[in-house]
C-alpha cells in the first residue's frame, strides 16, 4: 500500500470528504431571517445577510447553500447607519464591486414612508466589519414614497444601476462609477407599477428577469406574500408578463405562493449555481407549525420552461428536496492520482490545523510513493 504524504503544512490541506447531502429539508436556516441577500465569495463560500431581526445585520456562511453557520454581524451598535434615527436596517443587498463589498441597504421605521432611504456600506471582507458610507437619498429627497428594498446591478458596458422601491412603484436609477453615490445628473425611471415590493433582476438567455413579492409579507399564517416575475430584453423595460402585458400596469406572471406548510414565501434572494449548474433561489416565509417563530429561510431551486420563463416545482415551497451539487457529487473532473491502495495520511483544515476526523475541504497536494503529485480544489468547510 502506496502512503500519500504530507508536503507542508504550508502546501497542503485538507483531502478528508464527508460526503455530501443527497437531500434537504425545509428550511434551511431555522431562525427569522427576512429579506435574504447572498454572495458567492472567492473562498468557496456562500455569504448571507438580511433584515435585522439579529440587530445590526446577521451574516451566515455555507459551502452548499444548505448547512448554514452565523458569523456575527455586518455592523455593531457603534456603527450602525446613522440615517434615519431610530430606524432599523431592512433588506440588505451583497455586491462585490471593484473588489469590495458593497452593501446597499434600507433604513425605516415602520409606516415612515417619506422618512425612509437607501444607504452604502463597504467592507474588504464578506464577513465584515463594514463601514457605513452613508444614504444614497431619503424618500422625500428622491421624490419616491417608500424608498426601500434595494437591488444592483451592473451592466456589460459597465454602468451601475440601482433599483428600489415598494407598493408605491418601482424605480431605477444609475449610480457612479463606484457605486456609492448616484451618478451626476441622473434621473430616475419608473420600471413597474404598484403590485411588489423586493426587486431582483436576472439575466438569462437574452433576457432580464424581474422578480418582486405581492402582498403582506409580516402578518404570520395571513401573510399573503408571493413571488412574481415579468420580463424584458431591456434592463430598464418594458417588463412584461407571458401575454405581452406591461409591468408598470401590475401584470406579472405567478412564481411560488404558500403551502400547507409555508405561508407568505417572498422576498428572494440572488439566484446563485451549484457546480452543475442548477440554479437555487432563497426566500423567506413562515412555517406553518412555527409561524412565531418568524420568516425562516427557504431554499428552492429554479428551472426554466420551453419559452424560457422560470418555473418553481408545483409553485409552492418544497418540503424535501434534492440538494444541490458542489464539488464531486457534481460530476466535476478532478485530477486523479489515487488509487485504491493509496491512502491520505492526515487531514487539514484551511488553517493548517489538524483534524482527527474527516469533513473538511480545502486544497490539497497529494504525493504517491511513486512520486506522482496531484493538485485537487474543493469547496473548503472547515
């Protein structure tokens, strides 16, 4: 029997593989979460943030978009956003911009309407410590009543837009170069009527993919909340539901509604793609044998139709399901120098520390005793 030994410390770590999920129960995070917002960082892992039920912004890490640890906060009480005293941050956004972490957020107090806005954070790091860099513009200032929820995105010429908005209309805007201020001169533009709330845009196949929430997101078993979706080959619009009808009239096409289980899904997260390229959305919602303990996070994942609208399986949250694929469950090629009598001597996390039990990834070189080396990259959990 051949023995894999170690290089260093500093070349190699971790080659252990617990073996990934086959399936997933809802919900994936069993904690009230509202509004979730996810990044894939360059470290292999998935970062989530959301509405502070957890004071000052919560984040969580997962390598699998289904095992889920909390890392603390975005912001502390010193600092926290300043603007709009005695309001609480809702429904943040994760970019990465220019190589930093951006965060656009909303700050109200609930009925303010005119009094609310939309602030930038920055951090170098996904997990933080953000800086706040202050509002964008307030309500009353950018003349659109319920300023919230917002969402960026950047297009191919490299212009930076951000859109936000509530029952009271959607709207866009461009910001500046870097994305913390809105652009000189610009002017906003209304892109759907009255109907959501919650805006995320995905491009796909030629087209932009609008998704909002209808209804009431935080009454409990009679939320109404729902996910919708129009489209349009034009960032700006006109979106437009399966009959050619405009957006800004309120016509989308139905996503997901509730279950017998979930009631009041909505608010979606970035769709984001497991290694074999099926794509997942995050949303919250109520559990129906919980519903006190506040909107969890749900995972689901998203397929698309002959016409190539997105389709939810049976328009409802799934209870079980079968989880999405990283690394060698998803088929992906990996340098193969191992051979059944070989043997990994021992295992190391990404921090060079030594485990006495397998389950982490990470990066490994592997030596064989005939001297063939193998470089493997997996998704690292430590």
């Amino acid at each position: 029997m051949k023995l894999i030994t170690a290089l260093s410390l500093s070349v190699l770590f971790s080659a252990c593989n617990a073996g990934a999920q086959s399936q997933y129960t809802n919900p994936v995070i069993d904690e009230s979460l509202p509004d979730p917002t996810v990044i894939k960082a360059p470290d292999g892992y998935f970062y989530l943030y959301a509405t502070e039920n957890i004071a000052n912004v919560p984040i969580y890490r997962s390598s699998d978009l289904v095992s889920w640890r909390f890392m603390g906060t975005a912001f502390t009480d010193k600092t926290r956003p300043q603007m709009v005293p005695g309001g609480r941050v809702w429904a943040p956004d994760i970019n990465l911009i220019d190589g930093k972490y951006v965060m656009y957020y909303s700050k109200s107090t609930w009925g303010g309407e005119w009094e609310c806005g939309i602030g930038v954070a920055t951090a170098p790091r996904p997990q933080g410590p953000f800086t706040d860099v202050g509002k964008l513009f307030i309500s009353s200032e950018i003349g659109v009543q319920n300023s919230i929820d917002p969402f960026y995105i950047e297009e191919e010429d490299g212009s930076k837009w951000l859109f936000w908005g509530s029952f009271r209309g959607i709207y866009a805007i461009e910001l500046s170069s870097d994305g913390l201020s809105v652009k000189p001169g610009a002017e906003k533009v209304q892109v759907a009527g009255t109907l959501t709330e919650g805006t995320y845009i995905y491009k796909h196949d030629g087209y932009y993919y609008f998704f909002g929430s209808a209804g009431t997101c935080c009454e409990g078993l009679n939320s109404t909340y729902r996910v919708m979706v129009a489209r349009s080959e034009n960032l700006l619009g006109p979106y437009v539901n399966k009959m050619g009808r405009p957006a800004l009239e309120n016509n989308f096409e139905l996503l997901m509604q509730k279950s017998n289980k979930v009631v009041g899904p909505g608010h979606n997260s970035e769709i984001v793609q497991d290694d074999a390229g099926q794509y997942w959305m995050l949303y919250h919602g109520f559990d129906a044998a919980d519903p006190d303990g506040g909107r969890k996070v749900y995972l689901d994942r998203i397929t698309w139709d002959k016409n190539g609208w997105p389709q939810i399986r049976n328009r409802i949250p799934s209870a079980t399901a079968e989880a999405p694929l990283f690394g060698e469950a998803a088929g992906v090629a990996l340098p193969k120098m191992m051979k059944g009598d070989d043997q990994v001597e021992a295992c190391y996390n990404l921090k060079g520390q030594r485990l006495n039990q397998k389950g982490a990834y990470g990066v490994v070189i592997e030596r064989s005793g005939d001297g063939a080396v193998a470089k493997r990259v997996l998704n690292s959990r430590d």
